[in-house]
C-alpha cells in the first residue's frame, strides 16, 4: 500500500504522462484534424503557411490571457475544445511544438518550428511541408522536434 501512494505521488510531483496515439472524440483520422487545423491557419488558401497566419491562430485561439505566451493548459484546452482530439495526445503536441521546452509557446517557438518545417529551405512553409510535418506528429509519433 505504501508503495502504490509513493508511486502516486511520485506521478502527480513529476509530471504528466503523455500519448503520442492520436484518438479524437469524433473519430476524425489524423489526416482529417490535419486538414482542418491547415484550414484554420491557411485562411488566405495561398497554399504557404505564412508565419503571420500562424501567429494569428495561435494568438486568437490558444492565448486565452492575451499574454503573449501560451501556457500548456491553454493549449490543451482549447485544442481539444476546438479539434476534439484527447487531452493525452494535445499534451504530447504542445510538447513537440514548445521548440525550447520552456512549458510555453512563444514567437521564439513558432519561428524555430518554422525553420523546422521549411524542409526545402526555400524560405516558406507550403501546405505540403506543414501536412508532412503534422500527419507525422499524428500517425508516426515523432518524439522530437523535427526529428
């Protein structure tokens, strides 16, 4: 019995656990939360994942206290408030996307992404980049930034 509460309170002192298998609550396939979350961002339908798009997403819906930086809670919530997807999985998105593991999404974080994403080194991040890089997050748990 001793044991058990150790290893409860060993998991509520050291953090969450998180899971990179994606379950939605509307059973959407990854490849269809992808396409909405490419929807919301792209909303020029240019094609390129501009970062001002990007920031204006994350800034309107994330920043819940419009202070500039989007804590984990924040994101959690609203992402599986708005895509449905299980809060285990959001939490293992934040992680991928806080580029500098400082428990916050900032500018800084978006722009190291982008430089992640921007697999032709061509400046922009197209439709096709940023579909590889999610349905990837999605369907192949990558661990790490970019990797």
């Amino acid at each position: 019995m001793i044991a058990f509460l150790v290893l409860i309170g060993s998991v509520a002192v050291y953090g969450k656990h998180y899971s990179c298998i994606h379950t939605n609550h509307d059973q959407l396939l990854p490849s269809q939360v992808v396409s909405n979350v490419i929807a919301d961002i792209d909303k020029d339908g240019d094609g390129i994942v501009e970062p001002t798009e990007v920031q204006a997403e994350f800034v309107a819906r994330y920043d819940v206290d419009k202070n500039g930086s989007i804590t984990e809670d924040e994101f959690v919530t609203q992402w599986h408030r708005h895509y449905l997807d299980v809060r285990n999985f959001v939490g293992y998105l934040f992680h991928n996307f806080d580029v500098n593991n400082d428990m916050s999404l900032t500018d800084s974080d978006l722009v190291a992404l982008s430089k992640n994403l921007d697999t032709d080194g061509n400046g922009e991040i197209s439709i096709a980049e940023f579909r590889t890089y999610m349905v990837n997050l999605y369907t192949n748990c990558v661990t790490a930034h970019g990797n």
